[in-house]
C-alpha cells in the first residue's frame, strides 16, 4: 500500500466479513438462525437480513459508529474526524428509524459486545426472529472535544433513535486500553422487553 494517501489507503477498508461479524454468524448459525448477507432493504444493505420475520442486523465498529464505552478520538484532524462521526451517526439514525418505520425490527450490535458478551448478542437476535419485542437505549459519541488541560476532553452523547436526548461528559482521555465508564449513561445494552 506504499504510495497512497491515506484518504486512499481508508477507501480501501471494507466492513464485509469482519471477524465480529464471522464469529456472531457462526454463534447463530449454530443455534439455527438463517439469515442472508447484506440483502437490499429498504435501500440499505444491514450485515444480516431475516427476511421472513423482517429483522436487520448492523455489527457497528466501536470507531467508526461513536461507541459509547471505546471510542477514542483520533489526535489529528479534529474538524475531519468529528465530521465523519456525525455523518455516520446521522446515517445509523436514517437508515434505523426508517426501517423500522416500515416494520423492520432493527438490533444494532457493537463490535465489542460480540467478543465480550456474544451469548447476550444471540439471545436479542433469537427473541427478535422469535417475534418477542427488543428494546434498545443505545448512546452514540457524537463529538468529542480536547480541553486544555492535557488528555482531558468533553464527550457529547445522543440517543441514536431520540437524538434529542444528549448527555455531555468532561473527563479524561479516553485511550485504546481503557474502558470510558461515564456516569449518566446507565446501561447501554438492548434488552427484551
């Protein structure tokens, strides 16, 4: 990848078959659950569709999509980086509540809650493919802003489906080995209902 630019060497980056998404495949594979890969609906193309009981899938990168717990502000270009993260939360909005507002249920899984906490990711997608109601409060970093005060920043937060409801949070930097633990956000799990 020697000569390119880095805007070129991002280009090149493609979120199919990821080894989240392989290990949650596997996980439902095994319990039975079968699914198609990135099937058109609605104009978007989730990781996985169920068709028959309309049920989408998106495995969210904890970077690319505002995790609320490990995303880690990028140390250069600020105003690029804090851009493609509204862009990205404004689309996961978009494409969420029109689906549903179509009948789709929709289960948005981050990346880390399949390598931590695969069985929890299973059993929401099972009872939704089941038809039993999922709820999901799910907090998205939508800016970050360095302080002056050295690795210290302000995290601000909206609800993906309510982006009315925020919470804004100063604290520490968050890092690659820590674990942003913000007071306010409660439980950011999907649950059943």
């Amino acid at each position: 990848m020697s000569g390119m630019s880095r805007s070129e060497q991002m280009a090149r980056i493609h979120g199919k078959a990821t080894k989240p998404e392989l290990v949650l495949r596997r996980a439902l594979w095994q319990r039975g659950l079968r699914y198609r890969l990135r099937t058109r609906s609605r104009g978007v193309r989730p990781d996985l569709v169920f068709v028959g009981p309309r049920v989408c899938v998106f495995i969210d990168g904890c970077f690319w999509h505002g995790c609320p717990h490990h995303y880690v502000r990028p140390r250069t270009r600020h105003d690029f980086w804090r851009g493609k993260l509204r862009a990205n939360n404004d689309r996961d909005r978009r494409q969420t509540l029109d689906l549903e507002a179509h009948g789709w249920t929709v289960i948005r899984v981050w990346e880390h809650e399949i390598e931590d906490e695969l069985d929890h990711a299973v059993e929401l997608i099972e009872a939704a493919v089941d038809g039993r109601r999922v709820e999901s409060r799910q907090w998205r970093v939508v800016s970050v802003e360095p302080l002056e005060e050295h690795d210290r920043e302000r995290r601000h937060f909206e609800l993906l489906r309510q982006p009315s409801t925020t919470l804004t949070y100063e604290g520490p930097r968050n890092s690659r080995s820590g674990r942003l633990l913000c007071p306010g956000l409660g439980s950011d799990r999907s649950h059943l209902a």
